[in-house]
C-alpha cells in the first residue's frame, strides 16, 4: 500500500538498493551540473518490473535516449544505457515539499532491452501510480533534491509504491548504510 503523506519518495520499483551515491542528473533533464543523491534500484529477472511513480507531482520533462545495453548493476549503466528520464514537480505546500523537484531514470539493462513509460509531459501523477515498465534485468534511478538525506541502506529490498526511499520533510541525517 502506498502511502500518502506529503513529502514521503516512495520506490519506483521492486528491487534492491543497489547504490546510494551523489551524482550529476542526467542532461537531458536540465538540472544542472551539482550532483544530487542518487538512489538506485536494481531490478533483477524475477523482480516485478512495473515502475510506479515516486510522488505526487506533474512531469515538467521527459526524455528518451537510446544507448547501450551494458548490464544495469554496472555504474556506468546510467550514463551509457538506454533510458527514459523523468522530472517531476512536486505537488505540496508543506515546508520541504513546496518548488521541490526530483527525477527518476528507467534504464534498460542487458536481458530484454526494453523500455515502456506511459506518461508524458504535463501529466499529474500520483504516488505509487503505474507510468511503465521496464523489461528483465534493468533499475531505476532516483535523484532527490540537495540536502535531503535517503532513509534505506545499499541491500534493503524495496517494493515499488510502496518502501519509502526519502522524506522530504524530515530532518534525519543518512543511515550511511547503518541496519539494525
């Protein structure tokens, strides 16, 4: 079950948390050069591979670019591969959320090398809403705001729609790959 209070980023995918890291969004989304904490979730072929929007927002950018299809756990999967890149506006007037953006990235991986993204842009999404697919053996990328810090750890399964990624509105520093 998705949850609905404002300011949470939900996973857009069932996997594992592969990395959590800084890096420079991808270009095509206009962003800027300053990196951002990258959070990725490695689907692997049995995962479901439905993608599930990470807020509620509205997509002010959308962009396909085709590329390799180098194995998607590999880092520079999210430079190189085929993917479709998603900027979101988020919807909220809650300190944290209010003129906050994130992005998410479907990236193709080596298996099936296909991407399907249902939405375009000026669509309103809401958390945990379908927006595509990605088939066997790919990830998803998700790209928060400067200075907020992710509530998983590199390992931690997530469900898409459903594991919170990041809270927008929370104070908390980075678990730093802390489990308990």
């Amino acid at each position: 079950m998705t949850p609905i209070r404002e300011g949470l980023i939900v996973s857009p995918a069932d996997g594992v948390v592969q990395t959590i890291q800084k890096a420079v969004p991808p270009p095509e989304l206009e962003m800027g050069e300053e990196p951002l904490t990258r959070i990725a979730v490695f689907m692997n072929v049995f995962n479901v591979h439905v993608n599930r929007c990470p807020a509620d927002g509205k997509v002010i950018k959308s962009h396909y670019r085709p590329g390799a299809f180098l194995n998607a756990s590999l880092d520079k999967a999210s430079q190189d591969n085929e993917r479709q890149a998603l900027r979101l506006k988020l919807s909220g007037t809650k300190t944290g959320v209010k003129d906050k953006e994130i992005a998410f990235v479907q990236i193709a991986g080596l298996v099936a090398r296909r991407i399907k993204c249902d939405v375009v842009e000026g669509q309103d999404l809401k958390a945990g809403e379908r927006f595509g697919l990605i088939r066997f053996g790919s990830r998803v990328d998700v790209y928060l705001p400067d200075g907020v810090s992710p509530l998983v750890a590199v390992g931690q399964l997530a469900l898409a729609g459903e594991t919170v990624l990041a809270d927008l509105t929370s104070k908390e520093k980075d678990r730093l790959g802390e489990t308990r």
